[in-house]
C-alpha cells in the first residue's frame, strides 16, 4: 500500500497505483513524468493520490506513451471515469455489461449500444452541464467503448423497441439521422438484434414517462431500470422488475413486427433524411409552383412578341 493509499478502494486509487508502479520502474520523478505528459507536477501527485479531478481520457493516453504502459491505463480509464456517475448508474452500467438479454424501450433517442459515433455526438452534446469538448469526446469515446460487446462472442441478445419520435426527431441534422437510421437497418441483420418501432397510432401506453430497459444476468437475476432526462432509477426488487417486464411484454404486443418496423425505418431515412443535395417532394412541388407564377408574369409583363410598327412614308 504505497503512500497509505488502497488501491482496492477505488479505481481511481488503482489507476493511482499503477501510475505510481509504471513511473518508479522508469526511474521517473513526478516532474519529469509531468514534463513528459505536459502537466505540472502536482497533477501526477493527485493522480497517484487519487484525488482531486480524476484523469482525462487525453492524459491517461500521455501517462501510458510516456511510461511505455501497453495502453494499460487507457484500458483502466472508462473504469475511473465511470466513477463519477451516481451509485445507481454505476451498479446499472456493471449489470449491462454482465447481461445476457438486453431488453429496451427507448423513448426519446436511439440506444447508445445502436448509436453511431455522430449521433452520439450530438446527444451527448445536448447536456447542459457539459464541460467543454474535452469532456464531450470523452463522453463519446466511453459510449463507443461499450459497442464493442456486439461484436464479441459473449455478446447479449438485445431486443430494441423504438418510439417513433426516436425517427422523426433529427437529432444532429439529416445526414447524422441518415447515417444513424442506415446503422439501424446494418445491425438489425444481426440474428442476436431484434429492432422494432412502436408507431404514434397506438396512442398512450404505460412507459410514457420515459425509457425502460430489462436486463438478464448469467444467474437468472432479472433488473429493471428506468430514465428519464434527468433521472434514473434501478429497479431490483423481484416483484417491481416482473411488473416492469409486463410492462415491456405489452409494448412489444403493439409495436410493429421486425419487419415492417424496418420498412418504417427505411421510408423515414430515404424521406425525411434524403440528401441535402435532394429536394423532397413537397419542396419540388413548390419550386415547380414558382417557376410556373414567375414564367406567367413574364408572359404578361412581355405580351408575347411585339409586332413592327409601321412608319409613314416621306
């Protein structure tokens, strides 16, 4: 225990620790390693101290070229990071990442688990409380970091419902929607990802208030948890998580099928996110109305061709 500090006490007392371990081995001073990483020295005694402002992502990747670390601190970093959310979001993000079945009702904007980089982007960036793009990329960097279960053999069966506003609203413009709404249609090929839309004609239901996921661990052990714009709750309790889960069953009933959901989805992108380059239809219907108003005043204001007038004779 180095300095009296615990590395099991947090993750930023590990990343600490290891900072620590990395710089003695070099044969490094706290300066020089704060010389090498472009900080002032007392930045690397908080780090190794774990305390003060944790780490940036853009530090944790100067500490691990200057130490020679092997990205060993940038695969600890998402780790510290995290420990700035609420107890609760915290014991959520470790259950999704344990889960077997992911089962989400997204009210308002498309999963993060689905989101391309550009919407993330433009998500993460809505917050008002943001601290400047530093944070924003790390923002972006950590959620992207989390797609990467798709793709791995111990990947979760993820069952998505969509609010249809989550395709009419276009967050970061037309071709951010476009190129997300298209990701949609790629990852919906997956045997392992089930994408459906629940259309404005079914009128209200139960999760109105806002976003539901359901998550299956390895054990069986079922949670729930809900958000809103500026909340979160973990439900774990047995008897709440099954009433969340009819809640879930229900929505599923009345969303579209897998397939025409993604005829949904398709028709939206190629209508309401066509190239900018592209009029839509009620905008080439008015350009054609213009041209035809302004092609008539020139026909009156000329009259058609004047005939010659004739000059008397001498």
């Amino acid at each position: 225990m180095a300095n009296g500090i615990d590395p099991s006490a947090s993750m930023a007392a590990l990343f600490g620790a290891r900072v620590r371990r990395l710089r003695t081995a070099a044969g490094l001073t706290q300066a020089e390693l704060g010389d090498r990483t472009h900080v002032v020295s007392t930045r690397i005694t908080q780090i190794e101290r774990a305390s003060g402002a944790k780490p940036t992502l853009d530090l944790a990747r100067a500490l691990d070229r200057a130490l020679g670390a092997d990205d060993l601190l940038v695969e600890l970093w998402p780790y510290v990071y995290r420990e700035a959310f609420p107890d609760w979001s915290r014991k959520f993000m470790e259950y999704a990442e344990r889960a077997v079945v992911v089962r989400e009702y997204a009210a308002h904007v498309v999963p993060g688990l689905l989101q391309t980089e550009g919407y993330a982007r433009a998500v993460l960036g809505l917050d008002a409380l943001l601290d400047g793009e530093a944070q924003l990329e790390e923002r972006v960097t950590a959620r992207m970091g989390r797609q990467a279960r798709l793709g791995s053999p111990a990947r979760p069966e993820l069952c998505v419902i969509l609010d249809e506003s989550v395709l009419r609203r276009p967050v970061g413009g037309n071709a951010v929607m476009r190129a997300q709404l298209a990701r949609l249609l790629d990852v919906a090929a997956d045997r392992h990802i089930t994408v459906q839309v629940l259309p404005f004609d079914q009128g209200g239901h139960e999760a109105m208030g806002g976003s539901l996921t359901i998550l299956t661990l390895p054990d069986g052990l079922e949670v729930a948890y809900t958000e809103g714009s500026d909340y979160g709750q973990l439900i774990e309790e047995p008897v709440n998580v099954t009433r969340y889960k009819v809640i879930y069953d229900r929505l599923r009933a009345v969303a579209l099928p897998p397939l025409m959901s993604l005829g949904m989805i398709r028709s939206t992108m190629e209508g309401d996110y066509r190239g900018s380059n592209i009029p839509s239809r009620s905008e080439r219907r008015r350009l054609a109305q213009e041209q035809l108003q302004q092609s008539g005043r020139r026909q009156l204001r000329g009259g058609g061709r004047r005939a010659p007038v004739r000059r008397p004779g001498p």
